[in-house]
C-alpha cells in the first residue's frame, strides 16, 4: 500500500475530527447564549428544546462529514471503486456509521481508508454522546439548582 494512501487517510482523520470538534464547540457556544435569554417560565420546555435542537445539529454535522468522506472517494483514481455519488455516500453512511453492510466495497487497494472512517466515525459519533450529556447535565443543574446541592 503506497504512504499516500495511509497519509490522505490519516488527514482525512484529522479534518473530521476537526470539523467536528469546531462545529460541535460552536453549537454548544451558541446553546450557552440561547439558555442565557430563557425566562424561568417553562424551563423543561426550553430543556427539551435545547437537547433536541443540539442532537438535530449534531446529527447534520455527522451526515457533513459522511458527504465529505463520499466526495474524497470519488476524487480518488477509478471512484475507488464507486460508481457514483449516490453510491460513495451510502457507503460511507454505513462504514461511518459501522453498519457496515458489505454490499458496496472499495476496490483492493483502497479498502484502509474505509476503516479509518470507521475509526473516526465511532469517534465522533462518541464526543457527540458526551457533548449531548453534558449539555443536558448543564441545563439540568441550571434548571434545578437543589438536586445539585443534594
């Protein structure tokens, strides 16, 4: 396997987790200022709204990345095997995701980058769990300062 096929992975790797990590800290920024102008008047309505809103977000930065995985495919020589768009972003839906149906493979060759997406998806997809708790932890502490104390 040539050191380009590894290098282009590992960068790849590294954009997600980046893009992630910018987008999940600017949501979570925008989420502090939004909780900031609540009124007391119906905190577990704003609650809901809050976990609900950031999970949506969270989830289309996901499907960003999982297009952005589908479009490096497709800019590799011969589509790394993939017929078209439509076909790289489903297979890079199931391989971010680990489903990993089998259906639709990389050609021999570049089969290693489809486990490093995995790698990185299962990643991701593990700092969005944490970010949607400790969203949830926060405003529950908010919300309810004597459960704290307790």
């Amino acid at each position: 396997m040539p050191l380009w096929i590894l290098s282009t992975g590992v960068l790849m790797m590294a954009l997600t987790v980046a893009i992630h990590a910018y987008g999940a800290t600017k949501w979570l920024g925008f989420v502090v200022t939004w909780h900031n102008g609540w009124e007391a008047v119906d905190r577990t309505r704003d609650l809901y709204q809050a976990v609900i809103s950031t999970a949506v977000v969270l989830l289309l930065l996901h499907f960003s990345e999982i297009v952005l995985w589908a479009v490096f495919y497709i800019l590799l020589p011969d589509n790394a095997g993939l017929a078209d768009i439509n076909e790289a972003i489903y297979f890079s839906m199931v391989t971010f995701t680990t489903v990993g149906y089998g259906d639709v493979t990389l050609k021999v060759g570049w089969q290693l980058l489809g486990g490093m997406e995995a790698m990185v998806g299962i990643t991701v997809f593990g700092l969005t769990t944490a970010l949607l708790f400790s969203v949830l932890q926060r405003l529950q502490l908010v919300h309810h300062p004597a459960s704290h104390d307790q």
